[in-house]
C-alpha cells in the first residue's frame, strides 16, 4: 500500500491497515524511527497490577472504563492470535 506525506507532513494511514491494528480516530500513536525506517504504535495505557478477590488484575489508574465482555476479549484473542 502506498500514500503520500501532504505540504503539512501528514500522511494518511489507509482505512485497511487502521482496521487491522484496530486504530481508532484520535487515538495517541508513538512515532519513532528504527533502522532507517518509520514505526508507529499505539501508545500503551499506564496500568498497574492489582488484587481482586485473590487474584491479580490489571488496572488503568483512574480510568473509568466498562469492563470488557467476553465476546470482546474472544474478539481480541482470535485477532492477537492470527
């Protein structure tokens, strides 16, 4: 796949590839360059390990999200796995 960078340095990542890595509109990438070559990443969420009922969680500090459900983790490991 090819696109251009425009006059303000923007380049348009085809709709495909946002698909595939489930980027989502006004999501926080890392740019960095490696080996001559442009890497972009979604930013990982700051998240710290907690104690729930004897075992441990993963937590996003003051994050309010709704928990996942068990469609959507099956979704995110069938997607992780391929």
């Amino acid at each position: 796949m090819r696109t251009t960078i425009d006059g303000a340095g923007r380049v348009v990542i085809p709709k495909q590839l946002r698909q595939a890595a489930a980027l989502e509109p006004g999501q926080e990438l890392e740019i960095v360059e490696r080996d001559g070559r442009i890497v972009i990443e979604p930013v990982s969420a700051p998240m710290e390990l907690v104690e729930r009922d004897g075992f441990l969680a993963a937590e996003v500090p003051g994050d309010d999200a709704p928990s996942l459900t068990p469609d959507e983790v099956r979704h995110v490991l069938e997607r992780t796995r391929r």
